[in-house]
C-alpha cells in the first residue's frame, strides 16, 4: 500500500509509531502536514497538492488531525475523499468528534449513558443550565477544548455562575456538565479500532486536578474493562462513524457515563501503560479496509 499520514510533526510519537510499523510490513509511508497542502478545486478535479507535486498516487490517507488544524485538516481529508482515496477516518466523522455539542447529541440519540450537560446561548438562562445538571459543582467545557484544556471546575454555584458569565463575555462556545464525584479524578481510555476496543488504560488525575489527561499530569495503568464499558465504546465509536477512536468513560454509581470521543487519539500514554502495540493494530486494520475496499471497486466494476 501507499500511505500517507496527514500529522503536522513527523517526530510525533503517535506518527513515528504508525511509520514504523507500516513500514515493517512493507508499506510505502509518506508524513506530510495538512497546513502545507493546497487544492485545486475545479470541475471533475479535487486534487491536493502538497510542494511541487500532486497527491494522487495514494491507497490510504491516516488522518491525524489535532484541534489547533481541525477545519483546514477536515478540509485537506475531505479533498482526498472527493478525489476517490480511502481515509481510515472520514472528514465527516472527525468533524462530527471535534465538535462536542454535536458528538455528545449524536450520542444521546443513540440512548448512549452521558453525564447530565446543558447548552444555551444567552445568559440569562444561567440558573437553569447550573440546575439542569444537577447543580454545582459544575464542569465547563468549551467546544473547541482538546488535552484537558478549555475544561474548568466551578466547586460552587457562585463559581459555576461566574465561569459561565466569563466564557459568554469572551462569546466562547460552551457546555456545562454534571462533576461525577464518583469517578474521583480517574476515566478510562478505550482505543478503538474497527469494531474492537484493542486496549485500555485507566488514567488518574494528579493531585489537586480534577483533569485525568495524561497532558495535564495524568498517569495511565493497564486495566480490564468490564463487557459494558466495552459494548459503550464500540458503539460510541460507531454513533460517530469512526474506524479509529479514543473513547473515555467515567465509572459513577449509576453506571459508566461517556465523558467524549476523540478522533485522533494519542498512542504513546496507552502503548506505555499497557505494552500493547497499538500502531501494529492501526496498521493491520488499515491493511483490512483497503483490501475491502479495493474488493468493492472490483465488484462494481463487473456490474
């Protein structure tokens, strides 16, 4: 196969990870960052090029597409799709993760457990989104948050008032949700691939952070999911529509909960803490969808 890995850093562990284990199965690998990418959008031609050459001699695009390049990476991705080449996760379904209201409506319909969340646009329904979710403590999230950042903890109504007040000034795009205390500053990773959780990591906040991401000083151990949280992330995965995700769940005493989904998630935290070779399973799986892939074309051909 052709690959080609859209990250912004080739250096990336994530991205050297994947490299390497393309690359052992005798794939032809290629890294090039989105940001770099221009297209030429005409009729009957959406080609991406990239330098001084056009990307069209390519079997599989893996998307690794971070928040600070999500709308012009969606872009590149949905260029490569609209010129017929198979992407491990859709423009579509990485637009459908980033956007946490969205994903989080998604997955309601899916009658998939969620902490309570509320939504508004004016502040004066300050009150009734403290209260729709139970009342504080409160965690505000914005929508374009990623790696625990942009998520707050109002420990009191006033606190959870004033965050609130402060995000609407700053006219950030916001929700508030439940603080599960039960879940004690640990969530559970599931990485999901295809229709499989292949590992499992509990991550555990550090002390004094409410925040369990291992960006924010988070530690992750190997630990063994029960068939319900693992029934929980593959459906999440695929209410998104995603081949490849990072699913995190919180334990409550009501049951788990899914705190969000994440398209492009890390591999180093989750191969350290479990010594499973996740970049393998990614590989082995991108190997699958282009075989299918290319089955169906043929198939359609001799129609």
């Amino acid at each position: 196969m052709r690959v080609l890995i859209l990250s912004i850093n080739k250096n990336l562990y994530s991205t050297k990870r994947l490299v390497e284990e393309l690359k052992s199965k005798g794939h032809e690998v290629e890294v090039v960052n989105p940001l770099l990418c221009f297209m030429e959008i005409s009729a009957g031609k959406p080609i991406v090029h990239y330098r001084k050459r056009k990307l069209t001699d390519i079997d599989i695009v893996i998307p690794r597409i971070g928040a600070s390049v999500s709308s012009y990476g969606m872009a590149v991705v949905r260029q490569f799709e609209m010129n017929g080449i198979l992407c491990l996760n859709s423009s579509d379904a990485i637009a459908r993760a980033r956007d946490k209201l969205f994903s989080l409506q998604l997955l309601s319909k899916q009658n998939l457990p969620l902490p309570k969340t509320s939504f508004a646009n004016s502040t004066q329904q300050t009150d009734k989104l403290i209260s729709l979710v139970g009342g504080a403590p409160t965690v505000v999230k914005l929508l374009s948050g990623s790696q625990g950042r942009g998520v707050v903890l109002g420990e009191t109504t006033k606190a959870s008032e004033s965050l609130i007040e402060a995000f609407r000034e700053l006219h950030a795009n916001f929700l508030v949700q439940e603080f599960v205390k039960d879940a004690s500053g640990r969530d559970i990773r599931c990485f999901v691939v295809g229709d499989k959780v292949i590992a499992s990591m509990m991550r555990i906040a550090k002390e004094g952070e409410f925040r369990s991401n291992i960006h924010r000083g988070g530690v992750g151990i190997d630990i063994k999911i029960t068939p319900e949280e693992r029934a929980i992330a593959i459906s999440a995965a695929k209410a998104l529509d995603l081949n490849m995700a990072g699913v995190d769940i919180i334990r409550s005493g009501t049951g788990p909960k899914i705190l969000e989904v994440n398209s492009s998630p890390g591999l180093e935290g989750i191969e350290g803490a479990t010594k499973k070779n996740i970049a393998k399973e990614i590989a082995a799986y991108a190997e699958k969808l282009f075989a299918l892939n290319k089955k169906n074309k043929l198939n359609k051909k001799g129609k």
